[in-house]
C-alpha cells in the first residue's frame, strides 16, 4: 500500500539548498527532484505572512481569508478540519510530528501527533510523547533549561525506541559545536531536529501510517539570524540537514510518495535596513515589572505572547497601557483582542537598533528599555510570499496556491470530499 511522507521544512530557501546540493549528497538528491512553484496571496504587511498562518492554510486546504488563524496558538478557534482529521473520518490512518499551530482534534485514526511547543492548548498523544513536548514546551516559553527531570524522561523515552546509542554516538559533535559555536541556540536546534528524527522515524516504523507529517525548523532559524556568506554556522546546520534527508530516504519504501513544502520562504536581508529582533528576558514577570494585573501569560516563539485576566476591565486597561507605551516616539507594541473579553495578544513591533540607555514609556512611567528586554539578533532573512515544494510525484502542476498542496495529498490517499 502506497504511503506519504510530507516533509515540513520550514521556509527553506530553494536558491541556498540549490547551492547547498553541489557539496552535500543528500541536499541534492532533494533538489533533483520534481519542483512546484508556491505562492500566497498575504503580503509582508497584512500580518499573516508567518509560518503559523501558512502551515495552517496548508493543513486546511484553505487561504488565510477564510481559516483566519491569525496566531500561534489559536487553532482551538479554527472553524474548518486539519487534513489528518478528514483522513480519519474515512479510515485512514496518520501520523503528525511537530506541525506548527495544528491540533489533533478529534483525529481517531491520527496514531501519533506531538504538536508545536508553543501552541499551550494542545497535548501530545500517545502520553508518553508528553515526555518530549514539555521539556521542549518549558524551554521556549521560559527561555530556560529544562529540568534534570524532564531531561531524564526524555532520555528514557529514547530508551524505550532503542535510540540511546544513536544519541551517544552524535554527543561529540553536539559538544564540538557548544564549544565552537560558543553554545549559540542554532547548535541545540540544529541537534533537536536530527534527534526528532529519528524517534519520528521509529515511531513512523512502529505505527506505519498512511500519511506522516515530520515538521523541522532549523533552517528557517538559521536563515532568520546566520544567512551570512562563509557563516559556518549555517554550514554545519546544513551538514546536519543533509544527514537528516539521508534518514527520510532510506525511510521510503518503494511506491512511497515524498512531498517536502517550505509553505512559505525567506530572502536574505543583508542589504535591508537593520531589523533587530526584541524580546522580553522573562515573559512571566513583564506584565508584573510594568504594572500590569495580569493572571497568565503565554508566550510565543520570540516577541510575541497571549495575556490572560480576570475581568475585562483589567483586559482593557492592559490593552489601552500596551497600545499607548512608545520608545523613541514610536509605538513599541502591536495588539490585538479577542471575542473573550479576557484575553490580549501582543507583540513587539519596534525593530530599530538603539542605545543601551534608552527607556520606553509605559502608563504614564518611564522604564530602562533594557532591564526588561534584550536583543537577539539582527534578522538576516524574512519572509516572502512563495514557497516551493519538491516531491517524486509526478502529477503536480508547476505552481499552485500553497494550500492547495492539501487538495493533491488527499487525491493521492483517495480522499473523498462531500
């Protein structure tokens, strides 16, 4: 029986692979293949040019203007099925690892789904994958190391796929790098995704599913902040990449279709005007340190988080003090409500360098912009528009929307739409 992998590599750029492929085997197996052209119809400007909007066009078979998932982590309010759900509504079984603001839902027949660590609301199934996902989950939303404990979980759930050898063995070159790259985060996220891998692997073997869905987001990372000529940093990510690809080859069985979408790109930035990357250092105290009566707060991939209240008057004034704070004379904050009258979304959308003594403004007070926030990076890639997929399916046009990608995996699995 015909099965599909469906690689999401997120917002790979198709002319660095191109170039990657002359030194690396398995880059260039990718790159020989079938190639369509992606596009989308949101720009830079409209706020849903970002992977957690695309990837859920992809999922849906539906543009932004009509799923209108807007951020990470509202895909409880997304009104319309994910793939995987409409695949098991006829029997068919699959398997999703990683997929960006995407739920399980009520997807029977989905044998293993581990979502993005960012989306709060959602659980990993089996339960023993919640061993993974919340080490991951505590790291990027609370910028910290996860504890001893969970590392121990982790470790024991590898065990348990017969995967601690494989680990040991890539442990010398996960050190080599720390101590080359001076522990700079891409080394540990280039690392991660080879070792998601590879338990995504033995669970594919485990279950075989009809469909697998493997999400990996090194390179869009390293696009983002080491897309510099000569930069060995994106070099050694993309040895790791071309590693990883050998893995998912030797994973196909003959008759297998192969799709690998980036739903979206990036250009190089290195002639742009310079766009610094802000964050708050902790996300849980911000709201506290600018006087703030906020319940909880759930924080996003980098600069950007969801505020929680008790009453929508304390909403409200949260959402009046964000809009009004400036730095330099400028807005510091984009904002946005919610039918829920309890709950804001904010970002950060000052993006100037400055001085280390500049203060913002913040209801009425002034405060050092510093003591709460710090610079991550000076951005080397953004986003555009189109996107590329490469697969060894022969029947796919040149171009196409990219959640149309959706509508040629279902015809593949026979998929039958009322």
């Amino acid at each position: 029986m015909q099965n599909i992998l469906l690689l999401e590599l997120n917002e790979f750029n198709v002319d660095l692979l191109k170039t990657a492929a002359k030194e690396y085997p398995n880059i260039r197996k990718l790159v020989s293949l079938h190639e369509v052209q992606t596009h989308t119809d949101d720009t830079y400007e409209s706020d849903f040019l970002e992977p957690w909007v695309q990837w859920v066009s992809v999922h849906t078979g539906r543009p932004s203007a009509e799923h209108q998932i807007k951020h990470l982590g509202d895909v409880p309010d997304l009104g319309t099925e994910q793939l995987w759900e409409a695949l098991s509504k006829q029997g068919i079984t699959s398997g999703v690892w990683g997929a960006m603001n995407a739920s399980r839902a009520g997807a029977e027949k989905c044998l293993f789904f581990i979502p993005d660590p960012w989306t709060a609301s959602e659980r990993a199934y089996p339960e023993e994958l919640n061993d993974l996902l919340e080490p991951l989950r505590f790291a990027s939303k609370s910028y910290a190391k996860p504890k001893m404990a969970q590392i121990g979980k982790i470790f024991k759930l590898f065990s348990s796929y017969k995967l601690l050898g494989k680990v040991i063995r890539e442990a010398p070159r996960l050190c080599k790098n720390i101590f080359r790259f001076r522990a700079a985060h891409c080394v540990f996220i280039s690392f991660l995704d080879l070792l998601s891998t590879e338990l995504f692997l033995a669970y594919k073997k485990r279950y075989n599913p009809r469909l697998s869905v493997l999400f990996l987001n090194s390179l869009a990372h390293l696009q983002h902040h080491h897309w510099h000529a000569g930069s060995s940093k994106l070099q050694e990510g993309l040895s790791y990449m071309d590693q990883i690809l050998g893995r998912l080859f030797d994973s196909l069985a003959e008759g297998d279709l192969f799709f690998v979408a980036n739903a979206l790109s990036q250009k190089n930035t290195h002639e742009e005007h310079p766009w610094i990357l802000y964050r708050q250092k902790d996300p849980q105290s911000f709201p506290q340190a600018v006087g703030m009566a906020c319940k909880r707060v759930e924080p996003h991939m980098t600069h950007d988080a969801h505020l929680y209240f008790d009453n929508a008057e304390q909403c409200q004034t949260a959402k009046e003090a964000l809009e009004g704070a400036t730095l330099l004379g400028r807005r510091l904050f984009f904002v946005e409500t919610y039918a829920d009258p309890c709950k804001l979304f904010y970002r950060i959308c000052f993006t100037d360098p400055v001085s280390q003594d500049v203060s913002f403004t913040f209801a009425g007070k002034s405060v050092r912009f510093f003591d709460l926030f710090q610079a991550i990076v000076q951005r080397t890639g953004k986003h555009i528009p189109y996107g590329t997929v490469f697969t060894n399916a022969s029947n796919l046009p040149p171009s196409m929307k990219n959640h149309e990608l959706f509508h040629y995996i279902a015809r593949e699995l026979r998929v039958v739409f009322s």
